[in-house]
C-alpha cells in the first residue's frame, strides 16, 4: 500500500511543501496551522519538533525553536496535539527533529506514536545513513514511516545512489552548504546542482529545501525537481501575522 508521500508525489507534479515548529508562534497553533495550509492548497508539511541545539537550522527557525520550548512544548505534548488530526487533515505529515529527542522518546514508542497519529515520514538530519539502513530502517518501515534522506551540493554520486536505493518517498535536496534561511535567488552553482541531481535519473522524486521563499526562487526550484520545502519564510511570516494569513503566504509563493 502506497504512504500519503508516495501517493501525493505520484499524482502531483510541483508539490508546495511547508515546514514549521511545533509549538510557534504558540503552544496550541500546531493543529489550526495544519488545517489552514491544506485549506490553502499546500500539498504536504513538515511538522518541525523543537530541540535545543538544532545544528542545520538558520537564526530564524532556531529562534522558533527557542520560543517553541519556552512555550512548553515537547514531543509528548506535539503527539496528544496531533491525536485527532486525521479527522481534519488528509495531506502527508513529516515529523522533522533530531535524533537526540527521539533516543530519549525510545525510538520505538516514537515510531509507535506517529503511526497512532498518522504521521507518514521522518526527517531526522543528523541520523547517519549507514545507523539508519543498519539499526532502523526495518523498525521505522514497520510502522508505515518513510525515512527522509538529506543530500548536498557536496554529496558524491555514489553516495547519493546509496541514498536513493534505501529511501522510499522522495530525496530531499538541500539547496545550499549553508543553514536554513531564505535567499534573494539562487546562482549558477546552485542551478548546476539541481540539474546535475536531476539528470541521474534517481528513482525517488526530488524535493529541494533551504532558501525558498518568493516565488522567484520557487519557480527555479521546481523547474528541474518535483517540489519544494519552504521553511524560514513562512516561520517569519507566522511571526508576522500569526496564523490568520496563511492562505496569502501560499497563494504568493505559487505566484497567484
């Protein structure tokens, strides 16, 4: 049976794919943001579980990340949030966090949570891929969660075959060796990248994160890839205006 990843990959072309903090700006907005992006026709969210030393993270989402844990919140508190969800939701839901919170969880009774919830994928950055294939990968596969992998400008060829032959909803590009965080546009190197990544002809659908926030450098992303994540921007954009007006943020992006 296909996961709601593979299902929404399959049938749409150029998905919008929008992450945020659990817990931000308040402690209770996790279920009405989740609800007011698939209203605005976003096709899939990244449900981002605040941590204290988020090492890929950009200033803007680290700062979320604080607000977020001042706030109270904790993976326990985010998976009696998200109990009732599926009566709301139906797009796919990615738990995005870092592996110490989940070692501390039990990875087991984490991953038994996320089914119980509905979550469809992890997107754990500082899992090894050889830890995972080797220590995980039969566990979380058992409670119907797809695996994110990361690759790079700099990750080798081989390693990102090695990456597509164990991953089974999409390969997540990162835009840049950088943070998190948004940019004016992106330049020749990065445009390389997504076409050289493009041209490998992986089996996964490619999904590029990291810098997207206009619709600009979101047309650019998909025009060799299958989506885009956009993260930094939209947090900004919560800290503007709350979450009253995330319909108008998803309709600029799309260049509506």
């Amino acid at each position: 049976m296909k996961n709601r990843i593979q299902k929404t990959l399959a049938n749409n072309q150029k998905i919008v794919s929008i992450y945020f903090t659990a817990g931000f700006p308040n402690l209770n907005d996790t279920c009405t943001i989740l609800e007011k992006l698939e209203k605005a026709g976003v096709d899939m969210v990244e449900i981002g579980l605040p941590f204290s030393d988020p090492l890929a993270d950009g200033p803007t989402i680290q700062e979320s990340s604080t607000q977020a844990l001042k706030n109270g919140m904790t993976a326990v508190r985010l998976f009696e949030q998200l109990k009732d969800i599926r009566k709301t939701v139906s797009i796919p839901l990615v738990l995005m966090g870092y592996f110490n919170p989940i070692l501390q969880f039990g990875v087991e009774a984490f991953c038994q949570q996320c089914k119980a919830v509905g979550i469809d994928g992890l997107i754990i950055p500082d899992l090894p891929v050889d830890v995972y294939e080797n220590e995980y990968k039969h566990l979380f596969e058992s409670y119907g969660l797809l695996n994110i992998l990361l690759i790079t400008p700099q990750t080798s060829d081989t390693r990102i075959r090695t990456i597509d032959s164990i991953s089974k909803g999409f390969v997540y590009m990162v835009s840049s060796a950088s943070v998190t965080g948004s940019q004016k546009g992106f330049g020749e190197a990065q445009t390389a990248y997504f076409q050289r990544i493009a041209s490998m002809g992986l089996k996964n659908p490619l999904v590029v994160g990291f810098g997207i926030s206009s619709p600009e450098t979101f047309a650019q992303a998909i025009e060799h890839t299958n989506g885009a994540i956009i993260g930094s921007a939209f947090i900004k954009h919560l800290r503007e205006f709350g979450v009253e007006k995330i319909d108008q943020f998803i309709e600029k992006i799309r260049g509506h």
